[in-house]
C-alpha cells in the first residue's frame, strides 16, 4: 500500500495513515523536527565551547551544555564523520570530549554488529534482565523521576545523564528486568537505537562493566536541584544514600566473538560498491535518512523509497512522534526529489523495487538487502576492526584509525558523571 507524503502536516499522514500502529494520541515532539533541513540548522547553531562543563546538566534548560543532535546522528540525517568536523576548531577539551561520546555512538554500532542479537542479554555480568515492564519501578513521586519520565513521553528526548538516573532506578534500584525498561525507551526516544539504548542499558545497570551506576538524590541536587525543592518526598527522600550491592557476578555465555571477530567483512558490510544490475530506486532505511546516504548520492536521478515495516511496527508499537518525525523527514526530502513511501512487509516489497541501497550494520537490514540491485558501504566513521569490543577502552584502543591527539577525556563508560 502506497502512503501520499502530501496528505497534509506529518502529524495527519500518521493519524491518517498509521493510526493502527500506535496506541497513544498523535502528537509530535514539541522541541525536535525531523528532516535534513531540521538537522542541517540544528548542527550550524550548535558550538561545541562549554561542552565538557555542561554536558550532564538537567536543569535549568538553558543551562545544558549537550547538543541535542542525537535523533539526526542516529538516523544518519548527521553522519558521525560531519559532527566530527563540524566540532574541529572548538575549545581542545570540548572538542575532545565531544568526540568521545561521539565514538561511544561509533563503538555501539560496532558491537550491536559484531554480538548483534546477544546484546539484548546481559552482555558480560548478571544484572536483572529479563520480566514485563513494570511502571511502578519509576515511582512517581518522586519528583526527578516524574520529571523526567515526562519528558521522555512529551519529547522523545533525554540528556545522558537522566538516561542513567531512569535505567538505574528501574533496575538497581527497583530491581525490574533491564529489558523491558530499554524497550520503554526505545518507543518513546527518537533517537532510540538497538545499538546505543542497548548499551547504554547494559553499561548503566552493571551487565557491561559488572558495577552498576548508582542514582542517588546527590546527582539531583548536583544536576537539576530544583527537582528537590519543589519534591513532596524532599523530607523522607528514598534516594537519599546511594545504593548498596555486591558486584554483579560474571554470565557464563558471554558472546565467544566479543574478543574476535571471525566474521569481520560480514560485521563491516561491503567495502566496495556490490553492484548486480541498473537500479531504478534507491531504497532508504532508517538507518540511513539523510541526503548524504551513498546510495543517494549515487543515483539523483532516480525515485528513493521508504517502506514503514508494517509487521515490525505492530510489534513495537512505537510513539507516534517517532513516526512523525521519519514522516517529516520524508515530506523534507519530497522537497529535493520524488520520494514514494510504502506500508507493508519489505521481504514482500524490496525485491519488486530493484533497488540500490546502503548497507547497515543491523541484523534487520537483512530483510532489505536481499534483491538489492546495488548495494553501498556503510560510511564508518572507524573501520571496524576484529579485536576486542568488550569494553569501549578495548574496543578504542584497537581502533588504530582514530587519532592520537583524539585520545578519551575518560574512559569510564557511558555511565560516568
Ligand atoms: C540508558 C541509556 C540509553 C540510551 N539510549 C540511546 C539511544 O537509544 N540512542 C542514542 O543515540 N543514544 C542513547 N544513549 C546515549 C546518550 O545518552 C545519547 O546519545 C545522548 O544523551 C544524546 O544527546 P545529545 O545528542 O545531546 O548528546 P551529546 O552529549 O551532545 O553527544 C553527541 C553525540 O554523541 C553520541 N553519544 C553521546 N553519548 C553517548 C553514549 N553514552 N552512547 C552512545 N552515543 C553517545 C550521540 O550520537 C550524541 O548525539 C543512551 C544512554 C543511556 C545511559
């Protein structure tokens, strides 16, 4: 089934259109659009000065130091390779630090390649892992979770650190199944990706690193103090010593090629363009929505194609500003070329296309690579290479790519800070 991109605002292709994939009322974020238009003014206003200083801070607003790129950088509207300049003549440690969480988001992509399914268990130590999602985990009460559970709802979007305070408060706190708190994340972020949620959940609850990061009312007053003054449980805080527990214990089924990597050109994808006939499409995915898509660039003369996975999204049951914002993306992208958009099954759509596409390091890109007319490499910002990704240090120090005067502020996880 074909869907009119022109069918009026993003918001009302959805309510028209995929109505039946979501469950709550359509509505967009109110502070982050989609599209490469969007992307391109949000990297131009960002700088990078005060960037070290300020990246963990919540509250207020105007005070937060992060760039807020994230929805553009997962869906490659922002390659890591043009963030990585853009940031080139800023203060040395901003820079530097900036680029380090930009190879966090490097090294997730390399190792949901490399482990693939096995990063939706515990990668290395045994955290609670596994249950229904239980919302009473984030009570709330409590003003900084309430606070920030809206705003995951409402905007789709959180700063790192209000990221770890939910993870762990659901997990070593609440002591629920880490997986189905990512997957609450994953519905509602809009930068929500296997690769980096995944990650972020396993780092923050322990099963990466074996020490969980605690969440305690000290981060708050630190980060975003007037949680705590306008908090009905300021005077019997139940967070207000940090968590005690033993170290987690190792999982006896770590994934053997965390170390090595047998199958490395398969993790890396195609090094070179595969090309198997004429296409007449190029084929998008959402891995890769923007105008610097190789597969794109090849070929502007073409229509490009999207396909919403009607079977997948029935399953996941995403928010509707998720939707809203690929819908935008498309709508900004009809504006510079002829975009046709489909809903059904792409096992059943892809091979009637003859498409070109670019290759993504996700196990779901299978489902589109097959019957490609051409298939493009997926632009690294590092090489993957086939030692250790079992720690990002590891894995960083491996990457013999990245430049020595790029070395890690830290190297403490993602749940640093
Ligand atoms: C529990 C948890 C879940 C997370 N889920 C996601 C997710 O689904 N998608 C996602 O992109 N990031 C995720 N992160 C990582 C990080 O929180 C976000 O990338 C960041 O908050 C996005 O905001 P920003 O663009 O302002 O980041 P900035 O601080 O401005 O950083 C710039 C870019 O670097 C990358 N980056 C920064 N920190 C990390 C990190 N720790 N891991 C990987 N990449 C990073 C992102 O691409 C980000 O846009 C998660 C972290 C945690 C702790």
């Amino acid at each position: 089934m074909l869907i009119p991109l022109n069918d009026g605002t993003a918001e009302a292709v959805v309510r028209r259109h995929l109505h039946h994939l979501v469950d709550d009322e359509v509505r967009a974020s109110p502070g982050i659009r989609g599209g490469q238009t969007s992307a391109d003014q949000a990297l131009t206003r960002f700088s990078v000065a005060g960037y070290a200083a300020r990246r963990s801070q919540v509250l207020p607003e105007t005070d937060r130091g992060a760039s807020r790129l994230s929805p553009y950088i997962r869906h490659s509207l922002l390659p890591l390779r043009r963030v990585w300049e853009h940031v080139g003549a800023g203060p040395a440690r901003d820079t530097r630090k900036f680029r380090d969480e930009l190879l966090w988001q490097e090294y997730s992509r390399h190792l949901y390649a490399r482990v693939s399914g096995a990063l939706h268990r515990n990668l290395r130590f045994a955290a609670p892992w596994h249950g229904e999602f239980e919302p009473e985990a984030w009570p709330r009460q409590m003003r900084c979770v309430d606070s920030v559970v809206s705003e995951l709802e409402t905007d789709g979007w959180l700063v790192n650190q209000t990221r770890m305070w939910l993870a762990s408060q659901y997990t070593v706190r609440s002591g629920a199944g880490w997986h189905a708190g990512q997957e609450e994340f994953y519905r509602h972020l809009l930068d929500g990706s296997r690769a980096a949620n995944l990650l972020g959940w396993q780092w923050t609850v322990g099963a990466g690193t074996g020490k969980p990061y605690g969440f305690a009312r000290w981060q708050v007053e630190k980060r975003a103090p007037q949680l705590c003054r306008d908090c009905p449980l300021a005077r019997a805080c139940p967070i207000e010593q940090f968590p005690t527990g033993a170290a987690l214990p190792p999982v006896t089924d770590a994934p053997a090629n965390l170390l090595h990597d047998p199958h490395l050109s398969t993790t890396r994808g195609p090094a070179d363009v595969v090309r198997r006939r004429a296409p007449r499409s190029v084929l998008l995915t959402v891995d890769s929505l923007g105008d610097a898509d190789p597969a794109l660039r090849a070929h502007p003369e073409i229509p490009s194609v999207f396909v919403f996975d009607e079977p997948a999204l029935d399953r996941l049951r995403l928010s509707s500003k998720r939707l809203i914002f690929t819908v935008e993306t498309l709508q900004d992208l009809a504006r510079r070329r002829e975009v046709v958009v489909y809903l059904g099954d792409p096992r059943a759509i892809v091979p009637g296309l003859d498409a070109a596409a670019t290759f993504a390091p996700v196990p779901s890109f299978a489902r589109y690579a097959e019957g490609a007319a051409e298939l493009h490499p997926w632009p690294w910002l590092v090489a993957p290479h086939g030692g250790s990704v079992a720690s990002f240090s590891a894995w960083r120090r491996a990457s013999t790519e990245v430049l020595a005067d790029d070395r890690p502020v830290d190297t403490a996880g993602p749940a640093h800070s």
